[in-house]
C-alpha cells in the first residue's frame, strides 16, 4: 500500500529500559526481549526527584475562586477550583484556559525540561466535546515562541501525561499553558492537577532495545526474566523515568512483562481518531455492517470532539 501519516510516526526513539532494584536480594540470571538475549542494567537506587518549579502545583491554594498562582485565560468566569483541582468549562465561544510563568534564567538555555500533569474530561452528554491541552511559550519583550503545543488529554478518568521541551534561552520567560483543546463545543469540563515542572532527569545507566517494526508479526514486545528478589522495570521517556511494572523472581520461574506500544517508537498517530470515528460511522451507513458501528465505539473514548455521534449501545 501507500506511505501513510502511521508510517510517518513510527519510528520514534524507543526508550531506554533499565531495573530499579527494590530488595537487596535482586539479581537476573537471564533476560530475553521477544525470546532473545539481552542485557537490562540494574541499578540499585534512583536519584533523588528534581525540585518542582511550578508554584500552586496540586492546586490545593485557592484566591477568590481560583486556584493560586495560576492566572485565567480568556472567560474568568468558566474558570475555577474544585476539590482541588483546575476546573475549565468551555463555552463554545472561547477556549479557556490557566497559566503560570517561570522566572527566567531558572534554567539553562535549552536544557531539556519534563513537564508531568493529572487530567481528566467530563463530556457533554449526547454533545461533542473537546480535549484538554498543554501548551509550553518562551516569552520575551512581548514575543512568542512555541516551545511545546498540541498535546492533547483525553481520558474521561483520571489520567497521567508525561512531555519534554527546551527550556526557553537566556533572559526570556517561561509560560506553561493548561487550557481546553478547541473553542467550538460546549460545556466539557476539563479538570488538570499535580503539575510538575522540573529538568529532565539523568538517563545513567541504560539499554535501548530493539523492537520489530512489524506489528502483524510481533503484535506486543515482552521481556522475560528469571532470577531472584524484587524490581521495577522503568523506562526513560519524556525526560522521566518512569515504571512500567513491578518484577518478581523467584529461582525456577519466569517473569514476563509486555512493554507498551509507548515505549517501543512504533506506537500509532493518536491525532486522527476524529476523522477516524467519521469515517467509521460512513461505511456503517454505507453497507449496514455492524462491525464498522462497534470500532466507531471502540475510538470514541480518544475523539472527544466526535462525542454524541457514536449512538450508544
């Protein structure tokens, strides 16, 4: 078939692997990705966490309604704290949004910075809705540069998002940006909390594997351990290192942990399940087959925008 934008994607760093040691017993005999040989350095103690730059960061500080430290974008009034949380309800006029400015020279021109924050989405019912999104500006005498854009949050629960950028260069201020991801539908609820802005951490002692490109032929990576004692498996991605699955050996067994698509560099374009819901939903009309009506349910979850198009079951 033709190139499409998937293959443009694939192919992105695969992120270093190592094992964090959690009892002092820890040892691998062997260790195998997809059945073949490889070796995971151990290590025995992580460096101590990064100082967190952002002020207010769990948004648990509140100043007439607004979380501290944090200063709305556009509509104030759709703006709020709630059970300790940024709590953003779009208009469908305006999107809305916070923001909070890091002093300059906090860090070293174009160091690379980890930004981590908790969201989740509350859409409307039977309506489309929107995503959330982070935004990273470097500021200086009043002008703009993008420093990281367009990442959009789409759980509906509670989720972890990870992402990396250069810090801005000398003398120019940093702005991090948490806003609804698109100004057209109404009344989705985009809450952000536990933000966490700081350098990315070392990278030290590390193997990056080598993952099948083939996902019809090796559809997961696993890694398989024997030996003894307790580890976290991490992998070193978005400036952070971050755990993957905790590990235990015992002498006779084997311990087997799938790494997800995330981690390998052949994970899929995340950024066209709107038009793929469309489109999903026109071959259902088109043939009345069933099957294109239950994959459109199945996207549904990561096209926010196309939320209250899908009928429900």
């Amino acid at each position: 078939g033709l190139l499409s934008s998937y293959d443009l994607v694939r192919g992105y760093p695969a992120a270093p692997l190592r094992l964090l040691a959690t009892s002092a017993d820890f040892r691998w005999d062997t260790a195998r990705l997809n059945g073949e040989f490889r070796s995971i350095p151990t290590v025995v103690a992580a460096d101590a966490p990064l100082p967190n730059v952002l002020r207010n960061s769990d948004m648990a500080l509140v100043s007439n309604g607004l979380p501290s430290h944090w200063s709305p974008l556009n509509a104030r009034s759709a703006i709020s704290a709630s059970a300790g949380a940024l709590r953003l309800v779009t208009d469908g006029a305006a999107w809305q949004g916070a923001v909070q400015s890091v002093a300059a020279d906090t860090f070293a021109p174009n160091e690379p910075l980890t930004l981590g924050v908790r969201s989740r989405l509350t859409l409307p019912t039977g309506a489309p809705g929107t995503s959330g999104k982070i935004m990273a500006y470097e500021r200086c005498s009043g002008k703009y540069r993008v420093l990281h854009t367009d990442t959009k949050l789409r759980s509906t629960d509670w989720a972890s998002y990870t992402l990396t950028f250069p810090a801005p260069r000398a003398g120019c201020l940093l702005e991090i940006r948490l806003t609804s991801g698109n100004k057209g539908p109404a009344n989705t609820i985009v809450e952000f909390d536990d933000v966490v802005l700081s350098r990315a951490e070392r990278l030290g002692d590390s193997v990056v594997p080598a993952y099948d490109m083939r996902v019809d032929r090796t559809p997961v990576n696993t890694v398989s351990l024997t030996g003894t004692g307790t580890a976290t498996l991490q992998a070193h991605a978005d400036g952070r290192w971050q755990d993957v699955a905790e590990v235990s050996l015992t002498p006779g067994s084997t311990s087997r942990t799938v790494i997800p698509e995330r981690f390998t560099g052949r994970n899929l374009h995340y950024g066209y399940h709107e038009s793929h819901v469309v489109e999903l939903l026109d071959l259902h009309r088109l043939t009345g087959d069933e099957l294109f009506l239950d994959f459109a349910r199945r996207w549904a979850p990561l096209a926010s925008e196309k939320n209250g198009l899908v009928p429900p079951r």
